[in-house]
C-alpha cells in the first residue's frame, strides 16, 4: 500500500461539536492504525504487478515483473510491452511500491497492454559476478536473456500475446530497444527507442571504458556492440520503429541519433523520429512529457 496522509479532528468528548485539534496523520505502506482503517476504505484497490522467478537454462535466476491490464479478463491475449533497459547498475524489478515511476507503465495497463520488465544478467543488486556478464560485451548477450524470460513467461501467463510484442526503453534501454530489433526482427514487431547510445566509440569514456576497455585493446567488442553494425537487419516495413530524443542531450550526444539516421537512410530501412529541439537527456518539460507519452501510446496502438 504507498503512503496516505490525512488531517483528522480530534475532539474530546466532553467538547462542544465541531470543536478540537487538527492533525496531520501520515500512514506510511501497510503500518495502518485501527483507528484510521475507517477513513481509508475509500482508496481503491490498487493494480499490483506479479513478480516471477526465472532459472534460465543457464542456471541462472532472473526476476521480471509483470503488469496485467487493468480490465484484465481471463481467457484473452492481450499485446505486451516489453519495458527494458538491461545495462549495469540498474535494478527494474523490485518488491516495492514505485509511486509515480510506474505511471507510464499503468498508464499502458490501462489502455489494454500487459507490461513486462526483466532484470537480465549484467543489472544491478546481485553481485560482482552477476554483473560482470556484460564485461566487454555490452549489447551482445543481454537480448538473449530477455528473449528467453518472455518465452518462458508465455507459456506460464497464457494472457501474453508474443505475437504482439513491443520493446521500449531510455538510454541504454532504448540501446537494447534497437538492437532487440536488429536482432530479432522477427520476435519483437516494433520498438521505440528513446535516447538511445548508437556506438560506444560515441560514448563518455569513463562510463565505456570501465565495461569495454580501450577501443584499441578490445575493437570486436566495440563492433559488435555497436547498433550500427546491425542496421541491415532492421525491418523493411514501416511503422516498425520510432526514435526519440531531445537535441541538446547532454549524456547521450544526438550524434549518435545522427549516425543511426545516416545508416537508416543508405540501408533505405523506414523509421520514425521524434524530436524534442529544447530537451535535454531527460524530458524536463510538462509539455515535452505529455506530447511523449502521448506519441509512445499512439504508436502502439496503432502498431501493436
């Protein structure tokens, strides 16, 4: 249950009606008092994921989280979201209640999507060796444990429609978002990736040299890391990609949109691109984050 507050009067019962001391009460998750339980019968249940246990075939376990539709009915298919990001020092999965950082998530449950995220070898919080997965290889191998989850997460939530199948992500999720695309064309039906780093030889070199080494002591990590190198693979249908990103991204540089749209064009591969000319690596206007979520549900909608 997230945090309520309320302001009761507490009157003494000798006192005058409608006299006493205001207070301000917060109850925080479920410590709810008895005595407060009354007042907050009213909220409405809330739309909770369920969190799944995996063991891949590598031994592996891995967490993923899912959200159902809201109007969810048993016995129907509904599309999925796969909401990724998958690089180091992140956790996505998690049993604790994220307040508005899941808004987009039910705000895609609400309109008839089921929502899946997945914590895959190389994120945050399950040691040095978990993480060391990514060593050298970043964007390489972290697809194959996503794709792996989602099939066995199918044939264990039969309401997945893999056939129907979006991935999304910021940063090094809108990364993955490109290169789950390239990859598996024929798995995933569209992405939409947001900010997404093209090449780590475009990237700071404290962040890509701490997982990557030198250019010069690890080029076929490089290589094949880069999404550039898979522009080929992408579809030749339209309305199977959408790219955004603000112009002035501080972290990652519209140069790497640049080159990506480049290659798009000599490959003669369709896409999408959303701009946002004052934005930097995160939306940070109103009108920047409604006229986004507003594009990202439109395209799947209409795409999915």
């Amino acid at each position: 249950m997230p945090p309520q507050s309320q302001v009761v009067r507490i009157t003494p019962l000798d006192a005058p009606n409608g006299t006493g001391q205001l207070v301000w009460i917060s109850v925080l998750g479920d410590l709810v008092n008895e005595a407060l339980s009354e007042g907050l019968r009213e909220i409405k249940s809330l739309v909770v994921p369920e969190v799944f246990t995996t063991r891949l075939g590598s031994g592996d376990i891995i967490y993923s989280m899912v959200f159902k539709p809201h109007n969810f009915t048993p016995g129907r298919k509904y599309p999925t979201v796969l909401c990724i990001y998958g690089g180091p020092q992140v956790q996505l999965v998690t049993n604790t209640f994220k307040g508005f950082r899941h808004m987009r998530t039910h705000m895609l449950a609400a309109h008839g999507f089921c929502v899946v995220s997945i914590d895959s070898r190389g994120s945050d919080n399950r040691g040095v060796s978990f993480q060391a997965h990514l060593m050298n290889r970043m964007g390489t191998v972290e697809i194959e444990d996503q794709v792996e989850v989602l099939q066995l997460l199918g044939a264990q939530c039969d309401y997945m429609d893999l056939s129907r199948l979006a991935v999304t992500g910021w940063s090094y999720g809108g990364y993955l978002s490109l290169m789950a695309l390239a990859h598996c064309p024929d798995f995933f039906k569209v992405a939409i990736a947001g900010a997404p780093v093209v090449s780590w030889n475009l990237y700071d070199t404290g962040y890509t040299e701490r997982y990557m080494d030198l250019p010069s002591v690890n080029p076929e990590g490089y290589r094949s890391g880069s999404v550039l190198s898979y522009v080929n693979n992408l579809p030749d249908e339209e309305n199977r990609l959408l790219i955004v990103q603000g112009m002035i991204d501080e972290n990652v540089h519209f140069s790497h949109t640049n080159q990506l749209i480049q290659a798009l064009i000599k490959a003669g591969k369709p896409y999408q691109l959303q701009i946002y000319p004052h934005e930097r690596h995160c939306l940070r206007q109103l009108d920047s984050n409604e006229h986004y979520e507003t594009k990202l549900l439109s395209f799947l909608l209409n795409n999915l």
